[in-house]
C-alpha cells in the first residue's frame, strides 16, 4: 500500500518530477509555412544572426538552400538521403553529440512524402506486385504516424530551438466558400502539426508599387492557422527575421530597434 507522503511530495507528482515554468525550457519550437518563395528557408536561416541561436544546421529533403549562400552562409546543411538517415541525425541530436542550438527541417511537407516513398519502396520490395505509387489506408497510416513522431521527437530536443518549414494549401470549405490557408501536410497531420509547437506562422509576399515586401501573419483567422503562445508577436511583421521574432519573445524589442 502506498502512503500519500512517499509519493507525492513538493516536487514529484507519481514518481515524476515537478517544475515550475520558470524550470520549463526556454527553446523555441515554430512552424513557418507559405508558398514556394515566400521566403521560409531564409527566414529560418537568420536564427544565425541571433548569438543565442548558433549554430545552426539545417536538414536539407528539399533541396533548396541555394537561397542562403549569400545571406547566411555559416549555417551548415546535411542532405538527407533516407529516413535512417533522419533517424541518425536526430540521435546524434538527443545525445548531444552535435553542438547546435539550432536545426531546421526543411521541409514538412517533403518529409512526410519522402516517409511515404521509403514506406512503400520497402513494401514493393517484398510484394512485388505492389504499384509504388498508389498507397493504401494503411500506408497512410503509417506514413502519417511516422511523420508525426519526428514532429514531437524533434519538438522535444532539449535546449534545441527547432524551425520547421511547410509549403501551404488553401482549403475551400463546401458549405460556406471560405478558404483557409494551412501547413500542406496530408490528413489530420497539418491541424496536429500546429497543435505540437509554440509558434506557427504564415509568410507570404505581396507587391506594393514596385516593392515586393515579405509579411509574417503570427494570429490565426478564419482565412490561415496562426499562433503565438508567447502572447508577444504583433499580428502582422514586415521583413522577417528570427532576431526580430527573438527580441519580441523575450521581450528585448527596444534594443532591437535600437540596433537596426
């Protein structure tokens, strides 16, 4: 028989321990989506401009760093070739074999259809007969699970910050026309995705006269998923950066405009 006193104390709860926010990680975790060139991959590339933020690695399926070469050069990208090789990467992260306080998955959206090519080229491997481009409920399944647990395994990184990137789709719900812009991920993962992380924002670029400007909506609407559990960001950023959204979140805005 337990007695109350030997399992609940003042800091363990059921043998667990007991922590106040204060204790809690300060990392950020954030989903940025938007549409091919809104700008996500630079975006997630300026957490080097932030001391506390380097240094950074990216994990490159999409195969679109091009664009950091000539503003942030010193973030450093692996090519992920297989899902053992996400695997890989991510226990040299949890062991802390690996000194980043940054990593970036770009993206989302590849990485649950580069799970679901790894699925079912195992699959045709042993029935042959198999067509490999038509999965089946239960390869969704899969596919759907395996992508959620490196949504939460990464999430979970201790001291990590942890960026990912998503393409968007726009939703046009049948009955009342509306259309709502989303993370482009397949099922119930991209409702789910939002759900695992502090930060989900939308980038976009809209044409002002003959400036092309990049915009960051960080509330959501009834037209796009937005959150900010930090209750810190404005609605609406102009030109982007993780040094801005870093001096917001912890509340340093006024050295940051200091130093524009």
């Amino acid at each position: 028989m337990y007695i109350l006193t030997d399992v609940l104390t003042d800091r363990t709860i059921g043998g667990l321990k007991i922590e106040s926010v204060k204790e809690q990680p300060t990392s950020i975790n954030m989903l940025v989506y938007g549409s091919p060139g809104a700008g996500k991959t630079v975006f997630s590339g300026s957490a080097d401009a932030v001391p506390e933020m380097r240094p950074v690695l990216l994990i490159d399926v999409e195969g679109g760093t091009f664009s950091l070469r000539n503003t942030y050069p010193d973030v450093d990208v692996v090519r992920v070739k297989t899902w053992k090789d996400m695997g890989e990467i991510y226990g040299a992260l949890y062991e802390d074999e690996l000194d980043y306080k940054t990593v970036v998955l770009d993206s989302l959206t590849e990485i649950q259809k580069f799970s679901m090519y790894n699925i079912m080229r195992d699959l045709t491997r042993k029935e042959s007969e198999r067509d490999p481009d038509v999965p089946g409920l239960r390869e969704w399944g899969k596919n759907i699970e395996q992508t959620r647990r490196l949504i939460r395994a990464f999430r979970d990184l201790s001291s990590i910050n942890v960026i990912f990137t998503a393409l968007v789709v726009f939703d046009k719900d049948s009955r009342t026309g509306a259309i709502q812009a989303r993370p482009s991920l397949s099922g119930k993962l991209s409702q789910e995705a939002s759900g695992f992380v502090d930060f989900v924002v939308y980038m976009y670029t809209k044409l002002v006269g003959e400036d092309l400007r990049r915009l960051m909506l960080t509330a959501g609407t009834d037209r796009q998923i937005a959150k900010d559990r930090s209750g810190q960001l404005p609605e609406l950023l102009e030109d982007p950066s993780m040094k801005l959204i870093h001096s917001y979140i912890y509340n340093d805005t006024k050295q940051e405009k200091e130093t524009k």
